[in-house]
C-alpha cells in the first residue's frame, strides 16, 4: 500500500455513499498506463460479501494487460493474460500486493 497515494473522499457510487481508500495511476516509461481505484462502500456489491469496490487496469496502447474488478453481478475477478477468472479477494492489502505482481509479470513479458 505504501506504494500508492491515498486520498480521503467521500463520494456517491450506484446511489449510495462511498469512501474513497485509494487512487493512483502511473504512466510507465513504456506507454502503459496502470491505474488503482478502491472504494469502501456501505452495502457489498453483489455478489460479493465485503466492503470495497474497486477496480484495477494495466493498459498498453488502450488495450487492458492486466485487469481486477468486481462488478455487479459478476463479483471478484481479474483479467490475466487474455482470460477472465474468479479472484479470491481477502484485503486491499492483498489486492494491491496481487495486482502489482500480474503488472510486473505482464511487464516482463512484453
């Protein structure tokens, strides 16, 4: 988490109101753009049984590497190498931690 910039907001996500825990978007030396947004929300978004929605993009070229979300109606998921599967989320901690780690991965195979 230390790596990212923290911002406290309050905001209105889907009618109802939203804390903003993080935003941070880099643009790497490559082009790419990679970019974190996670929101505590006062009600899960469905289908999923904890706080937060949030979103998380590594993109080259405006095509998306490297992908989490949960969306409503799908839940935790990312998008890795082309395919779309079910992600385990445990913590924000653990979100940054995973996303950062498919970025780098995906970085070290272009």
């Amino acid at each position: 988490m230390s790596r990212l910039t923290t911002h406290r907001h309050v905001g209105t996500l889907a009618n109802m109101k939203a804390e903003l825990i993080t935003r941070f978007k880099d643009v790497t030396s490559e082009g790419g753009v990679i970019e974190l947004v996670v929101w505590r929300v006062p009600q899960p978004v469905p289908p999923c049984t904890h706080h937060f929605k949030y979103r998380a993009a590594f993109a080259m070229k405006g095509v998306r590497i490297v992908g989490f979300d949960n969306e409503r109606g799908k839940g935790d998921h990312c998008h890795v190498d082309g395919r779309e599967r079910d992600y385990a989320f445990v913590s924000v901690e653990q979100l940054v931690e995973d996303f950062i780690a498919a970025v780098d991965a995906a970085r070290r195979g272009q």
